[in-house]
C-alpha cells in the first residue's frame, strides 16, 4: 500500500507507523484496552481510520487529543511521523497543566532513601500480620 493512494488504513498500523507505540502488538493491546478512542466511543483494532479523524490516546499520565492529518503503514523517522498527525491545541495546554502539577506535588511525597533491609522487611510483614 503505496502512502499517496491510502484512503484508509487499520488503526493499529496508523499507530504503530505514527510512532505512538513501538509495536503493533503494543498498539492493539492499548486499543482492547481501551486507552484509544475515535470519535469519543472505544473502537476495535481493524477499525479503519482517515484524513481528519480525531483520536483521544492515552499513554501513562497523558492524554493525547489528535487530528489525523495523512496516513502511512510504514514506520519511518520521527519528523515523518510527527507529519502524520497533529495535536489540538487544548490538549497540549492540558498536558502541558497536568505536567506542572505533577512536578510540583513530587516534592511534596516523601520517598525513603533506600529499599527496605531484610530485617526491616520482616518487621514490616509482622506488623502488617499482626494488625
């Protein structure tokens, strides 16, 4: 399937050639898992996409809002792939937020310095048993 002549193409591929996932399998477990949408409403991996579509995708903390700009089932550079697609301008300024939020509420969580010892592990699962 030549780039130019595709008016259609699997979502799993689209993806996989956009560079949202880094295999195709990993692409279709997120979409039976329901991390991709199209339209709003949760869609199957063969589900054909096209020109100006609009996808909601969400990879760890982000969610991603983007228009589909062409189509490709060929995994190329990442300045091709980010040709593919476009991000709507909301849905940076809300990950961008999401973002600043997180890094400030990182320091607020105290973390411990190091993993636990031995001992103290033990300790730990003898309070936890006998609570």
């Amino acid at each position: 399937m030549s780039d130019l002549r595709a008016q259609k193409l699997r979502l799993d591929k689209w993806l996989w050639a956009a560079r949202f996932f880094k295999t195709r399998s990993l692409a279709k477990a997120a979409i039976e898992g329901g991390k991709v949408h199209l339209g709003g409403q949760r869609v199957k991996v063969s589900r054909e996409i096209s020109v100006g579509d609009t996808l909601q995708i969400r990879q760890g903390w982000d969610e991603k809002v983007i228009t589909v700009k062409a189509l490709s089932d060929q995994r190329r550079g990442a300045p091709e792939a980010q040709a593919l697609y476009e991000e709507t301008a909301d849905s940076l300024e809300k990950r961008e937020a999401e973002a600043a939020a997180r890094k400030a509420a990182g320091g607020m969580i105290d973390r411990p310095a190091n993993r636990p010892t031995k001992k103290q592990r033990r300790q730990i699962h003898r309070f936890k048993d006998s609570s």
